[in-house]
C-alpha cells in the first residue's frame, strides 16, 4: 500500500512536471511567436519610416529646384527692372534734348517773327 501512494505521489509530481513542461513549451512557442510578430512588425515599420524619409528627401529636392528655379526667374526680373530703368533714364535724357532743342526753335521762331514785324513795320512806313 505503501509502495502504491508512494507510486502515485510519483506520478502525480510526474505529472505536474510534464504539464509545467507542457505550459512552459507553449510559454516559449507564444513567446517565439510574439517576437517573430513583433520582428515582423518592425520590418514593416522601418519599412514605412524608410518610405517617409525618402518622400521627406524628394520633397526637399523639389523645393530646392523649385528655389533655384525661383532665383533665377528673380535675376532675369531684376534683369529686366534694370533694363527698363536705363531705357526710362534714356528716354528722360532724350526727352530733355527734345525740350531744349524746341525751346531754341522757338526761341529762334519768336526772334524771326520779331525780325519781320519789324520789317513789315518798316516797309508800311516807307509806303
């Protein structure tokens, strides 16, 4: 009888023993799971970070063509500004010469005009 629950009390720690194995075996395959998921998962987000960041660099290759794009539509502007001034300046400067050179054909006229008043007086006296 002795021998019998000796036996069993065996069995039963034998048992116990299989079945924390057996616990600890499905520990370790949910465990194994888990991080092959979780590997998995980081992959996947690197993956979308890696997409990001390369969205991010094209982004900003874009913008820095689209600056100097910008830049040089702003020298070609200024360009044209400077250009626009010095032909106003000529046309001024022209203006000017135009103004002064009437002012003496008017001067010149008023003077001549002047000149045949007298002659015209003088003749009108003569006769």
């Amino acid at each position: 009888e002795f021998s019998t629950i000796e036996h069993n009390e065996a069995l039963e720690k034998s048992m116990r023993i299989k079945t924390s194995n057996a616990d600890s075996m499905v520990q370790n395959k949910k465990s194994t799971s888990n991080n092959f998921e979780m590997k998995r998962n980081i992959t996947a987000f690197r993956a979308y970070i890696e997409t990001i960041l390369e969205g991010y660099i094209e982004s900003e290759k874009s913008l820095k063509m689209s600056l100097k794009v910008l830049n040089a539509r702003l020298a070609i502007a200024e360009d044209t500004a400077n250009s626009v001034k010095l032909q106003a300046d000529i046309d001024t400067e022209k203006t000017k010469i135009l103004e002064a050179t009437i002012r003496s054909e008017l001067s010149r006229v008023k003077m001549r005009l002047k000149s045949y008043r007298r002659l015209s007086c003088k003749t009108r006296r003569e006769t």
